[in-house]
C-alpha cells in the first residue's frame, strides 16, 4: 500500500526548508567574509558593523512583521518576505564596496524579519498543541543545519563560482522556495484540497469572527521577560554565526577550507541540540502535565550547560579542545530553541504571530551589539577568545532572566480578569 503524505507534514517539511534558506543567506557572509574584506578592504570594526546590518531591519520588522503575519496570514507574508530575501541575496553578489555591501545587507534583514514570527503563526494552526516544542525545535534545527552546512558550501561554490558567484545561486534557490510556498500552503488548514479528516481532529480550531485587536500594553508587560530572556541566548548565537569562521582562519592560522570545517562542527552540535530541546520539552508537559516546569527546566539547562562549556577557553587554546568546548557550548545555547519558541504560543495563542515578533526583539537587537562589540574588541586587543569569554556574562544573566516568564498563565485569562482601564502587573 503507497505511504500517504499528510498535508501538515507537507506544511512542516517547507518551514523546515525556509528556515534552512534563512540562515543560509544570513550566515553565508561569516565564511566569505576573508575574501569580501580582502576584496573590499574593510577592518574588523567595518565587517562588525556589515554582520550587525542584517539586524537593524530584522529588529524592526520582528513586531511589525508579526502583526502583518497576524493580520494578512503566513501565506501571502512570507511570500513577499522570500522575494525580497532572495532578491538582497543575489545583491549582495554585485556590490562594489561598504556602502553597498551595508546595503544589501539591510535588504536581507529586510526580507527576513517577518519570516519566524509568521511562521510561528503558521504552526499555530497546523500544529497539534502538544507537538509545538517539536515543531519549533526541529525548523530551528534546520537553521542551525544551514549553518553546519554554510561554511563548507560556501567555501565549494566560491572555488566554483567566486564569492559573488555563489550569493548569486542561493537568491535564485530562495525565490523557488518562494514561489512552491505561495502554490501550496493556505492559511486555514480546512481550506486545502489534501487535508483529511483526521488531520482537522488533532489541530486546534481557529477563532470565528473577526480579527482581534493587538491589546499592545499588556501583551507588551507579559512578553518582556521572555524578550530580556532571548536577548540573552542572541548574544551568544550571532556572536557564534558572524565570527566562528574568522575564529578558526585567523586565530589558528587556517586556510578558508579548513576554516570552515572546523566552524561547520561546531554548528552540527546547534542541530542536535534544537532536535532535542524541543522533544524534551514537549515530553515533560506530556508527563507532568505542568507547561511552566517543561519550558524552563530545559531553558536553564541550556545556559547553565552552555556557560560551563565555554568556561575552559579562559585557560585552555589548543584547536581540538576549544572547538570541542565551542561545540558543547553551542549545543547547550540551542536546546533553548525549542521551548522558548513556544512560550509565546503558550502565553498568547490569539497573538501568537505578534507575541513571538516581540521575543524575537531580543535577539535580533542581540544581533545588532553583538559583533559590532565583538569586532571593535577584536580590533582593540587582538584576542579572538575575548568575545566568547564575555558572553558568559549574557549566559548567567540569561538564566536568570528565565525565571521571569510565565507560561503557564495564558493571556487571554489574564487579561478577562483585569478590569477596564487597567493593566496586567508585569510579573
């Protein structure tokens, strides 16, 4: 009997591709960096301030963004979105120095910063509520696939095609995406012609009526503790995406193959880890019943681990026991992935497209300090450990801040329980 392909696994499998595109064309610029600086004659500082372009857009548009997601829904949004994305991308193929590089550069952070937010929107729906730690842990470990496989990919297509060349190819793979996307997916599952019966049962129902209103001060009071929270975990992520590839090359003295083996290890671990934080996550609610407990104790585990596996660099170089620190670390900081991308869900499910928008703040204002801080250190004192070593700090503050979040505490409870004119205590 031929194996039937479900109409949510579809949905599904395409978000685990556009997230895999994403990150792709944003961290592709980390391994081709030696030869834009090279070619551009830009400093550390300069190429700091290239990586932090993408993000002041993708900050902008994370609230902006999600709000369209909500409003127009995931279909036609993140067809728009894959359009621009892909058009900055083969952009950036033809730039003639900083200004334009910044620029296309501010495109892709452009295109991209509805692109999480709606597609946690989309999973919303297409999603059954006690697999959505599942959903958002395995797009992000397409992510982080796509950064695993970025830096000896593009390295080949550079050998191939040159630098230009090769961000030329991955625009043109973004707009096919794009185009199979807007062709297949509707943005209510009842609405496509392949979903069966079965499949409605074990979705939950979308509201009838008309859209809500975004009640923006409240949802505001509970989501940032979970932005503060994610601003934390960002700060070590972008710091890894933008300058783990110029770790190895410089630091070590490593050619750009090499360079970029050495960086794409470190990212496999990132998979691992946001396959199973999800999955862990998802199965503590299943036996405790407690959604609290289930997000938080792999949060923690996440910055604690993280924090005790880069606290080696301080006192140990040698390539193979860093790069195994870095890995370990790395894998620690995305078991996070999974259950912080359903707090929002948790907490607000009507807003779900807007609450994950103003988590995703956090990180991508992470992404904008971050290597700016890194590449001015960088070019300060000359020590490349010095950037890791700091996010230590962010790691602790982090679980901390994790403490501050309340997911079991739905919005929309909350809210019916605040009498007019007043507003929800921030927690």
């Amino acid at each position: 009997m031929r194996l039937r392909l479900k109409a949510t696994h579809v949905v599904l499998g395409m978000l685990c591709v556009m997230y895999f595109i994403t990150y792709v064309d944003r961290v592709n610029i980390g391994t081709a960096a030696s030869e834009i600086q090279k070619e551009l004659h830009l400093s550390n500082t300069q190429l700091g301030l290239v990586f932090s372009a993408f993000a002041y857009p993708y900050l902008l548009f994370q609230v902006i963004g999600g709000w369209v997601g909500d409003h127009f829904g995931p279909r036609r949004t993140l067809f728009w979105c894959g359009l621009i994305w892909a058009a900055s991308t083969i952009m950036t193929g033809f730039v003639t120095g900083l200004t334009t590089l910044f620029i296309a550069r501010v495109a892709l952070g452009f295109g991209e910063g509805a692109t999480f937010p709606t597609a946690t929107r989309a999973m919303q729906y297409w999603t059954p509520a006690g697999q959505r730690g599942f959903a958002q842990g395995l797009t992000h470990a397409f992510a982080r696939l796509g950064n695993a496989i970025t830096p000896p990919l593009i390295a080949a297509l550079m050998a191939w095609l040159t630098w230009r060349g090769s961000f030329v190819l991955l625009g043109v793979v973004s707009l096919i995406w794009g185009l199979i996307w807007v062709l297949y997916f509707r943005n209510d599952p009842k609405d496509h012609p392949s979903i069966t019966a079965e499949e409605l049962e074990s979705l939950p129902p979308r509201p009838s009526g008309p859209k809500p209103q975004v009640p923006w001060g409240p949802l505001l009071q509970r989501m940032w503790p979970v932005t503060l929270t994610y601003f934390c975990y960002g700060w070590s992520l972008w710091l890894y995406l933008n300058w783990l590839p110029l770790f190895f090359k410089n630091n070590y003295s490593l050619d750009i193959k090499n360079s970029a083996l050495f960086a794409s290890g470190v990212f496999l671990a990132g998979v691992v880890g946001d396959s199973l934080g999800g999955t862990l996550s998802d199965g503590i609610f299943k036996r405790t019943g407690n959604v609290r407990f289930a997000r938080l104790s792999v949060i923690l585990a996440g910055f604690i681990g993280a924090l005790l596996s880069l606290a080696p660099i301080i006192f140990v170089h040698d390539i193979t026991i860093v790069a195994l620190c870095l890995s370990a670390g790395f894998f620690f900081i995305e078991i996070i992935i999974g259950p912080i991308w359903s707090v929002p869900m948790d907490i607000a499910p009507k807003y779900s497209g807007t609450a994950s928008g103003l988590m995703n703040t956090g990180s991508a204002f992470a992404a904008i300090v971050s290597p700016l801080v890194a590449g001015y250190v960088i070019d300060v004192t000359g020590n490349w450990y010095l950037p890791f070593i700091m996010s230590i700090g962010l790691l602790l503050l982090g679980g901390f801040c994790a403490f501050l979040m309340h997911p079991e505490r739905p919005f929309e409870e909350t809210e019916a329980r605040v009498p007019a004119g007043q507003t929800i205590p921030a927690e």
